[in-house]
C-alpha cells in the first residue's frame, strides 16, 4: 500500500506528521511526502521543514492521500497543478483524507461536493461554501472520503483509518506504542467547551 502525504508552504506541521506516525505502522506500507517539487518544504511557522521526497508527477497511483491543511490554503486551493493531480489520484484511491483546513484543498478539487466532512472550527463556514455539508465532528467519514477537524484530530483520523483498514487489534496496537492516551491539562479544546470570550476572540480575529 503506498500512502501519499501531501506538502506545500505553509503547511501546517502535526496535520502531516499526526496521520503519518499512525499510518506508517500499517503493514506493507510505502510512504510518500510528495510536492509540486523534491526537498525541502517549510510549515506555517517558516521555523521546520519536511523533505518531498517524491514529486505529484512521481506518485499517480496512491492508495491512500492525506491533505494537510495550514492558516491560509487560498493558495492551495487555486493550484492547478495539485487539484488537478488530487483529482487524477482520487480515481484510483482507496481512501483520500485531510485535516483541518485541508479538506478546502479537497473541496476546492471538487471531491467533497455533497458529502459530509469536517475541518478546522474556524472555517466550517468555508467549507459549506466550497460546497460541503460541514459537521462539527472530529473524524468524518463519507464512503472513502475521511476528513478530520483541527490539527491534532489527524492523530485520531489516522487511528479510526487503521482500524478501519487492518482491524481494532492493529489500532490499539499502535495507539499503545504511540503512547497516545490524551489528558489535556484543560478542556477548551473544542469551541463548545472553551470560554465564550476567547471563542469570540478568535472568530474576530480570523474574520
């Protein structure tokens, strides 16, 4: 099985890490950071980059794709080089994925019309007019289509996907050796849950 995890500037970091330390451990899998070019590709910050290690031409036939999102994807999503190969690959996929604002990337592809699918909170409204049905979810499944909500929800997409591709006992398997047993030191990890004022804020400052 080979997996494709996507990489443009800006990307941001743990969207593309988070699912790759999950799916990596699944047997009989090759993976590959790809990008419109080979080397070195820088995240949000500027501060880290991953290596591409495959160009979009190179991988035409991936079984899995993971579509990061970062704080601005407008430019993602008017790439015709990426939209065009998201568009060619997803013919042959057996699962096409994103987190956070990656799913405009695949929305902007035209892949998620009509389909139920998440994002970050902050741009659930993108979505439904990129043409969604946006859920607040964390992990969204439409047929082969899997998006999750916010940054550190690709971990948890990467999971369900294991399970979903080679059963639980693999999932928990991975899970274990992961050590990923989340107990945040706050609950304002979701807007539901977060106080009212700093909800606020940040939707001021993201409009």
């Amino acid at each position: 099985m080979q997996l494709a995890v996507v990489l443009f500037e800006g990307f941001t970091t743990l969207d593309a890490v988070g699912p790759y330390e999950t799916l990596q451990h699944l047997p009989d899998t090759e993976t590959a950071l790809v990008a419109a070019a080979r080397g070195p590709v820088r995240n949000d910050s500027g501060g880290l980059a991953l290596v591409a290690d495959r160009t979009f031409a190179e991988v035409p036939r991936p079984d899995v794709v993971v579509v990061p999102g970062g704080p601005d994807v407008t430019p993602q999503t008017r790439d015709p080089d990426l939209l065009d190969w998201l568009r060619a690959v997803d013919a042959h996929t057996t699962w096409t994925t994103s987190v956070c604002t990656g799913s405009l990337v695949l929305a902007a592809a035209g892949l998620l019309t009509g389909r139920r699918a998440t994002t970050h909170w902050l741009a659930r409204e993108e979505l439904r007019a990129a043409g969604a049905v946006p859920s607040p979810e964390r992990v969204v499944f439409d047929g082969k289509y899997v998006t999750a909500a916010g940054v550190s929800s690709g971990i948890d997409m990467g999971l369900t996907l294991v399970g979903r591709i080679a059963g639980d006992r693999a999932a928990q398997s991975v899970q274990l050796l992961l050590e990923y047993d989340p107990q945040p030191p706050y609950d304002a990890g979701a807007p539901e849950k977060a106080p009212a004022d700093l909800v606020a804020h940040w939707r001021a400052t993201a409009g």
